[in-house]
C-alpha cells in the first residue's frame, strides 16, 4: 500500500484579493448610511460581486492544491479475472473505492463534487459531467463521454449502467486531476496484435475483435465497409482527424463485449 502524503499547507486566498472584497463592503456599508443614488448602490454591488466571484476562484485554486498535494496515487483494488479464473487480465479502481481514498482530503479542502448525466435522444453515448465546488462557491467541471455497448453479455439496463459508472469514474479523476496507478488498462480489454501500431491498423483489429465484417469476397479488407463499421458502432466518420477517437471508443466496446466477467463496477 502507497503511504498515505502528509497535510501539505498551501498558500491560502491571496491577501490582496481579501482585502479588496473587505474595502467594497465598507464602503457599501457608508453608502448605505448616507442613503447614495441607487445607480451608485448598483455599482458598488456589481463591483462586490466581481470581487466575491474573484475570492471564491483564488480559494478554489487554492482549495485544489491542496487536494491533490495530500491525495494519494489512487490504488487499483478490484481484479478482473480471465474467463477460466485462472489469471489476473487488469486491475482497476471502482468507484466506492476511489470515493475511499479521496474523501479524508477531498473534505479537509472544503471541495465537494456531483454529477450531471446527459443522454442525446437516438444517441448511443452517456456523457457524465463532473463538478467540483468549493465552499466559497466556485464551481469547476469536466465530463467524460462512453458509447453504450450493446453485447450478448449483457442486458440493456446493464450495458447502461457499465457505461455510466466508466464515465463517472473518469469525469471524476479528470476533474481533480488525479491518476490511478499504473497504466490503466480497463477500457482496453484486449490484446494489441504487433503490428497495429498505427491507429488505422488498430482501428482495424478492434473491428474484428468486435466481429465486424470488413472484408470483401477474397478476404482483403473493404475500406467502404470499414467506414460503415465505425459508422454504426462508434458514430465517427472515418477521418484522421477521428481516429484516435475512434480507439478510445473500440476499445471500450471491446470491453463491454467481455464484460461477461464485471459488468458493474
């Protein structure tokens, strides 16, 4: 087990910044005792709000600092086995597992986080957004997009909530801007063929790894057929502008062709 980082103290709001949102509440406080214009007024609590806005991202920087100065490298505790059981295929960090070691400094920088899932109607994509909100108000945000597989090995409900618990999980890490230990391979399930090395070639072996038909009569691959494959599995054009995309979301629908083995985190 990694040791646990020791409390990192971490410059707090600049001072400046304090003393500014402190100088525009004196002087609402005179405006108010000597009864000012109210076009005054307005301008003296748009320049409080500017201030009050200005505050709460300097402690939000400094909030994240903090964190991930005391965050540890998040440790992989659940093993996904073969189909035999017999060996260890990759290791990955759940969820609960993740919201275990982050809470105890998540807490002590005043940080909370929630999420928004959105789904496009006829859109096979889940998109969870994640966002981080500090005490003082500032909120920050990221999201993490994950086609939803459809396999034999799972039921619809299933393949859904596989997908939106991936997304989470990694709108979550990136929000924070933390990582996982070693190289995570979750959302790579498979095996790499030597020779797909470039993007294209891997594009090609995910397809057939998927069991799509790619090639023509005499058993070349068809290159019309390749683009109606990524077409209709992952709803990128086939440009390569595209392709490292196009990857990323092979490789997780390769994943949730196996997930017969941890299909829910």
């Amino acid at each position: 087990m990694a040791p646990k980082p020791t409390a990192v103290v971490v410059p707090a709001v600049p001072a400046e910044v304090q003393s500014n949102v402190a100088s525009v509440e004196t002087l609402l406080t005179q405006a108010v005792a000597n009864n000012v214009p109210i076009e005054t007024m307005e301008r003296l609590l748009a320049m409080r709000d500017k201030m009050l806005a200005e505050r709460a991202k300097a402690g939000f920087v400094h909030a994240i600092a903090q964190f991930q100065a005391e965050c540890p490298v998040i440790e992989k505790t659940k093993a996904v086995l073969n189909k035999n059981a017999t060996t260890v295929r990759y290791k990955y960090a759940p969820m609960d597992s993740i919201i275990t070691q982050i809470k105890e400094p998540l807490g002590r920088a005043q940080l909370s986080y929630r999420f928004e899932t959105v789904q496009e109607k006829d859109i096979k994509e889940i998109k969870a957004i994640c966002h981080i909100t500090h005490v003082l108000g500032h909120t920050e945000s990221s999201y993490f997009s994950v086609p939803i597989g459809s396999t034999e090995f799972m039921t619809s409900p299933q393949a859904f909530a596989s997908a939106l618990t991936f997304a989470k999980r990694y709108a979550l890490l990136n929000a924070l801007g933390i990582s996982t230990g070693d190289e995570d391979t979750d959302a790579t399930d498979v095996k790499k063929e030597p020779e797909a090395k470039s993007d294209k070639s891997k594009i090609i072996f995910l397809l057939k790894s998927l069991g799509k038909d790619i090639n023509d009569k005499s058993g070349k691959i068809d290159a019309k057929k390749v683009e109606k494959a990524v077409l209709d599995t992952v709803h990128f054009k086939l440009e390569e502008a595209n392709y490292k995309q196009i990857v990323t979301h092979l490789e997780i629908e390769v994943r949730n062709k196996n997930a017969d083995i941890a299909t829910i985190d």
